[in-house]
C-alpha cells in the first residue's frame, strides 16, 4: 500500500469515525435534554432512530474504508 492509497484511508476512517462519535454525542444530548427537563420527558424510540442514521453510514463508510481510500486514491492521483 502506497503513502497516497495510507493517507485516503486513514481520512476515511476518520470521517467514519467522527460519524459514529457525533452520533452518540448526539444521543447524550437528547437523553440529557429528556431526563432532565422538569417534569422528566420519556426517551421516545422515533428520535433515537432518525439519530442513529449518522451512525449506520459511519459503519457503513469503516466497512468499505479499503474500496472508498482505493477510489480517493485514484482520484487524487488523476
């Protein structure tokens, strides 16, 4: 693996990361904003979902890091 092909995939993982990591802050907010709002709200499931979408395309970006860091790779060196 060349330093280019190293480089696109160490960025990708890191968006992938960050994907997952602002998702789960995001969903300590909201929880924190339900448990402690007066009177304490319910956590409902809706909100958690639509939440946990960054989470799924962050997975989804480390499960094909090699394929994407490959096309980045290609593209840059174009």
């Amino acid at each position: 693996m060349d330093p280019s092909q190293r480089g696109a995939l160490l960025l990708v993982w890191l968006v992938g990361g960050l994907f997952v990591v602002a998702t789960i802050l995001g969903l300590g907010l909201y929880w924190a904003k339900c448990a402690f709002s007066q009177p304490p709200l319910p956590v409902q499931i809706l909100p958690c979902l639509l939440r946990l979408i960054p989470a799924a395309i962050g997975i989804g970006i480390l499960v094909k890091a090699r394929a994407l860091a490959e096309w980045i790779s290609n593209i840059l060196d174009q």
